[in-house]
C-alpha cells in the first residue's frame, strides 16, 4: 500500500444494499460435514454473483472474521467450494467466516472480481455490530485465483472513500493477514517470465484474455503491459503490508514447453518470488510447498492466529519465521 488510495477508471455503484436476511439456527452438520451458513446469499452488491454466506463464531464478544475467496480461474467456481475442515478449523478457532461469491470474466474483465471482494469485506465490517464480527481482525484466504485477490486486497492501497455518500463504500478494505493456496502475486507473462518460468506461460490458460479484456493480438502491447501491472498484487507491496502464509501443492521443478499448464500458473516460485521482496520489507512471509518438511509446515489457522494475537497485544507483523514455528 502507498499512501492515499490509488483510483481507477470504473464507475463504482455506491447504492447501499441492504441485507434481507435473517439469522438462521444453525443445522447440526453430518459427522465430517459442513454447517450450514448463519447467514446465506446474503447481497453485498447488485451484481447477482454478488453474494455472501456467513458462519458466526459463538462468543459474547465480537469475532475476528475469516474470508473464503473461491478459485477458479476468474472463469468459474462458488463459495460453497469453502472446505469443510478449512471451515471447522477457524470456527473451533473462535473466528467467524464469510464465503464470497463475485463476478466472473463473463460479466467484466479484471479488476472487477478483486473490487467485488473489496465491497464485500466493505459490507462485512459496515454490519460487524450487527453480526457480532470484530472489523479490526480480518484475515483472507482461498486458492489460485481466491488467493491472487487475496494478495491484492493486502497490498492494494484502501479502496475506502471517505467522501462516499455510500457507508459501506467509506469502510477499509484492508487486512490483517493472509492464508492463501497456490496463489500468484502476478498475472504478468513477464513476471513470470523473470522468476524461471519461460513464455508462454500465463497466455496458455483459458483465463488471460478475458481477465485482462484484452485480444491474443495485443498480448505484447503497451495496453496489455499497462494492465499487467495494475492488476498484479506485487506491484502494490510496501512495508506496512499484512504477514502472509503462501502454500503450495507443487514442487520447485523446472518448466519446459511441455509441462502442465496447472504446473505453470501454479508454480511455487510465485510464493518465493513475493516472499522475497516481502522479506526485502521485513514482513513476515513463509512458503510451504511440496518440499517443505512435514514437522516445518505452518497450518492456516495456527498463522492466522499468530497474526490476530499481535495485532490484538499492538505489535506490528514483523516477526521471525522461527519463533512462529517453534510455537514461541
């Protein structure tokens, strides 16, 4: 983040939506099972993906809040892709969670799903009395394109308006912390191209074009590289960004011409790439990938956690990676 907020070129709906439903007593999961939601599809915007489902931690005092960025490319996937364990393990936590669905390539090119998430926490904190939610402690997490939002919802200067006739449009869209899967700190081929990974790379999946609305004529174009910065989380990386947990289900294995396009834009070196200019800032990032040691891995909830505590106690987020594994 760098100082006052950064504006782009959209019009932003500032209509005020006002949530319609009602809390629900929770069903009793089957063994394994997931919850049903406190709260679901509850509208946070006028878009009709734009939809939420919340989870309410029991405690008489307001909740940190968890949210749960789908994947799916920017092309597909729903909230309800929201893991059953992932879910429990933040509710034994004591940590409310929100599932956010947003709108997809076919509606609008970038940045309209990270803007959608950004209204949606906007929403969450303008209801936290309502719901019990502590708006102070907010984490974010999910996978691939869930966890690439993520990242651009911490580093990105607030999207709040302080002049907005809108309430929910004047809240902070900024984080706590992050606890993101085999995420991308850049869309940019170029990007991709400086840590190791040889083009084409990104312009092989089905999810560039329409993500960056642009045609496969224009890939190498001034308008394209313009848009590859802008809507790549790690160009908007300061020092007084949130401490992110990066994991990886691959391994740090060499990208041919031939191998998998999941391989490519999934590929760990995109964690150690953001990790080191994170430490480069002195925030604290740690990467679990294929490779790493079971005993070693770092587990969402434990660094979320870790996270929420110094942020409560006023501590910053730079902290050493071994005191956090050694459970210090």
């Amino acid at each position: 983040m760098r100082g006052a907020p950064r504006c782009f070129a959209f019009v932003v709906l500032v209509t005020a939506v006002r949530c319609a439903a009602r809390p629900a007593i929770r069903a009793a999961p089957k063994a394994g099972g997931k919850p049903s939601p406190d709260l679901a599809n509850v509208r946070y915007g006028t878009h009709e993906r734009n939809v939420l489902d919340l989870w309410k931690a029991r405690s008489p005092r307001p909740t940190p809040l968890v949210l749960y960025i789908h994947g799916g490319g920017f092309r597909a996937g729903d909230k309800n892709s929201l893991a059953a364990a992932a879910l429990r393990s933040f509710l034994e936590a004591g940590y409310s969670v929100a599932a956010i669905r947003y709108r997809l390539t076919d509606a609008a090119p970038a940045p309209a799903a990270y803007l959608d998430c950004g209204r949606a926490l906007q929403f969450l904190r303008h209801h936290a009395k309502e719901w019990n939610l502590d708006p102070t402690l907010v984490a974010s997490t999910g996978a691939s394109a869930g966890a690439g939002t993520s990242m651009w919802l911490a580093f990105h200067d607030d999207l709040a308006d302080p002049t907005s006739p809108d309430p929910i449009a004047r809240e902070s869209t900024r984080l706590t912390v992050i606890a993101v899967s085999d995420g991308q700190a850049s869309y940019s081929p170029l990007f991709a191209e400086q840590i190791g990974i040889p083009r084409p790379n990104f312009e092989r999946h089905a999810f560039f074009l329409p993500f960056y609305g642009i045609e496969a004529a224009e890939i190498d174009t001034s308008k394209a590289y313009e848009r590859y910065e802008k809507f790549g989380a790690i160009t908007y990386l300061t020092q007084d960004d949130p401490p992110a947990l990066l994991t990886y289900s691959g391994s740090d294995q060499t990208v041919t011409a031939t191998s998998s396009v999941e391989l490519v834009v999934h590929h760990p070196r995109f964690g150690w790439a953001l990790k080191q200019r994170m430490d480069a800032l002195g925030i604290e990032a740690i990467v679990n990938d294929r490779g790493t040691p079971p005993v070693e891995r770092v587990q969402p909830v434990d660094f979320i956690r870790r996270a929420f505590e110094r942020a409560r106690s006023g501590l910053n987020h730079f902290t050493s990676i071994g005191r956090l594994r050694s459970g210090v």
